[in-house]
C-alpha cells in the first residue's frame, strides 16, 4: 500500500515509519521540520520505498495514498504555545486539507487526537463518552480546542462524504527520538538527571500522568487503522503516576545526584489524566506491553548515546 504519513518526521511519525517500511509499505513522509527532524527518517533516504516531502499542511497538496496517518502537530506545550494561532491553523486548516486529500482519493485516514480533548477532567480515569472540561481561552486551547474541532471536521467528513476515518486519542507518549529540548516531563527529567542539573517539578508534583512506550503506541495506531472500528479510541497506558513518582524513579534508574526544583505550575494543567482503555482491548485487541521501568530504561539509554556519544 502507499502510506501518507503527515508528520513523519516527528517522534511518533518515525516510529510508524519504521514499523510500516519494515512492513513493506511504499511511504511518503510529509512533515514542515518544525519540531520534526530528518535525522528520524535519514535511515530511509534514498530508498526506493520512501519519499521525503517539505511541506507544511496548512497548505493544500495533492497527492495518490492509499492510507494516511494524519499526525503533523506539534505535540508539546512549550512548541504548541510558541505560536498558537500556527497550532490552530496546522489543526484545522492542515485537517481539513487532508480530509480533503482523503475524500478525493478515496483513502482511510486515521487523526492523531489526543487526551487533551478532555481537557482538565473531572472524570476518572477518562473513557471516550466523557466530553471533557476545555478552557476554550486558555493558553493550552490552541492545542484542545484545534484537536477538538480537528475530531468534529474527521466526523463531519465521514457522515457527509463518508470518508474513511478513524481517530485515535492518544495518551501521553514517550520513547527514543523525543528531543532533548522538547520539553515534556519524561525527556526534561531524563536529560536534567543525566547532566545532574536540577529534575523540575512543576507545581508540587501530585499531578499525575499515564505514560505509554512509543513500541506500544505504534502498533495501536496500526490497530486502529486496520480494523473497522472507526473511533474515537484512546490509545494509553493506564498505568498512572505523579509526576513527584516519575523523578523519583527516573533520578533512581540514572543514578544521578540532581537535586529537585520546584517551579510554577502552568495554568490550565490537568491534574490527573488516565485512559480507560477498554474499547482499545475490545475493539484493537489492544493493550500496552512495556511497563514504565522498562521502556524508561530504554528511553534513558537513547538519551546517553545522544547525550554523551
Ligand atoms: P512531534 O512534535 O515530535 O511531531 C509532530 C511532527 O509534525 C513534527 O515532525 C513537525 O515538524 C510536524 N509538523 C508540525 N506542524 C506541521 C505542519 N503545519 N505541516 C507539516 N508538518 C508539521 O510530536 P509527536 O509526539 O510525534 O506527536 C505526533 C502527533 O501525535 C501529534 O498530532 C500530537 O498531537 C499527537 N499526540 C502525541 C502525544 C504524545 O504524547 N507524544 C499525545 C497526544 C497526541
Ligand atoms: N485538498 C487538498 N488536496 C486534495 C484535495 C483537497 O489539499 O487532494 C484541500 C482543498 O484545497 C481544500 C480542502 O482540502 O482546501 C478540503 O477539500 P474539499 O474538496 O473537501 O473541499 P472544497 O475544496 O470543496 O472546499
Ligand atoms: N512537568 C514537570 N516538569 C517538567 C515538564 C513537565 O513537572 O519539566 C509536568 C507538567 O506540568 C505536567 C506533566 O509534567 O503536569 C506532564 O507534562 P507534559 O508537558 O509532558 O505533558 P502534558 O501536560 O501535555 O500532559
């Protein structure tokens, strides 16, 4: 098959890249660079199978796929609040082209949606019923709000022209590739406890989070575009803990001497976030098999060799 991949370049887009190339798929990877980076990809320049295209998707482009993996976004806070009216446009406008790319050629097309459709929850854990708690003006709304609408153009598309969607929300993902500036937790507190700098907590750290290894979230994601359940699904670990938690065993696992630092909480973070995952195990057959320990002792050997080799 030929496999659109937006984003591709990215964490989460190299992996499936990965995955579907080794599958024997012909891959067009279509990513802007703007928190993706070719090195991910570099192992399959110049192959046959693969193709390379700049491109940023709130622009329209015509291409003939067979499938997509809709994921280009900046998944981040601190690079989804960098230029917000950019994160919009990438959600809505980059969406809809590739909805509209789908409708013409006739492809399944699976939206990379997340968790933060659920905004700060006052539910738990989250299953896909519950239609969470966004602040449509605050500074993470660019991201909840653009994926929100991103979900609704996914459905409208499928109940007017009967494109072929399905739509994953993903959980909080970690793995080898994610950029040692990227600023989410698990690489901030990797990185800060390998150069023993201080791991930064921000608020008191009783928040919590759901962590799923990257290996993981990949075969969900081809799950879910394989099977006939069109969504939406979250993909996640239910495994859950504070952020307090994670240091403790990230500054366990690298044997580090970084001190702890708090800094201020960001507005609108949720406190708590876990999947339900029972429509993943019911409908994909699906659940998570890396533990956190070890796909951290993974992640952690990733950023030694990129940190220190
Ligand atoms: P990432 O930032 O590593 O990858 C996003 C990729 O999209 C990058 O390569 C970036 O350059 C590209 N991109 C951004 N805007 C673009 C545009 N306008 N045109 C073309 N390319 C563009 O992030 P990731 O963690 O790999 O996330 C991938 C997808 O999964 C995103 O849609 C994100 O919202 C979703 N997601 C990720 C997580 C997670 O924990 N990693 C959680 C929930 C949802
Ligand atoms: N689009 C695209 N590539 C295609 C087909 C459509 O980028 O192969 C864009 C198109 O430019 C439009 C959007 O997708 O901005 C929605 O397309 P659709 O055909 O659904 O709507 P219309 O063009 O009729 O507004
Ligand atoms: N966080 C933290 N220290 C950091 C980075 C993040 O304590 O260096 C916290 C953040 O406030 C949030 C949680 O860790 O409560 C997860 O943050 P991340 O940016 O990874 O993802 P998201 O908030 O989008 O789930």
């Amino acid at each position: 098959m030929k496999i659109l991949v937006t984003g591709g370049a990215g964490f989460i887009g190299s992996h499936l890249i990965d995955r579907l190339m080794e599958k024997g798929h012909d891959i067009l990877c279509l990513d802007n660079f703007y928190t993706g980076n070719k090195n991910n990809v570099l192992k399959w320049v110049g192959n046959p199978h693969f193709e390379l295209i700049r491109h940023d998707i709130t622009e329209p482009i015509r291409l003939e796929v067979d499938q997509i993996y809709h994921l280009a976004c900046p998944a981040s806070p601190i690079h989804y609040q960098h230029n917000p009216v950019k994160t919009i446009k990438t959600n809505v406008l980059g969406t809809l082209n590739m909805l509209g790319l789908a409708k013409r050629v006739s492809a399944r097309i699976l939206l990379a949606s997340t968790s933060e459709v659920y905004g700060d929850p006052d539910i738990h854990p989250q299953h896909e019923e519950y239609n969470g708690n966004v602040n449509c003006t605050g500074l993470r709304a660019c991201y909840d709000e653009g994926k929100r609408v991103a979900e609704t153009l996914a459905f409208e598309y499928h109940r007017e022209h009967q494109t072929d969607i399905r739509v994953a929300r993903i959980f909080n993902t970690y793995g080898p590739r994610m950029s040692e500036n990227d600023g989410r937790v698990v690489s901030n507190l990797i990185v800060q406890a390998l150069q023993n700098k201080f791991l930064t907590i921000y608020g008191d750290g009783t928040q919590t989070r759901s962590f799923c290894y990257i290996s993981d979230m990949a075969e969900g994601l081809i799950k879910l575009m394989n099977g006939n359940y069109i969504g939406p699904i979250n993909l996640g670990n239910p495994d859950e803990y504070t952020i307090l938690e994670l240091a403790t065993i990230i500054h366990k696992m690298t044997k580090s001497n970084a001190q702890l630092i708090y800094k201020e909480l960001p507005k609108d973070d949720p406190k708590k976030r876990q999947p339900d995952i029972t429509k993943a195990k019911f409908h994909l057959d699906w659940q998570p098999q890396f533990s956190l320990e070890r796909g951290l002792e993974l992640t952690i050997q990733h950023f030694q060799d990129q940190l220190f080799e």
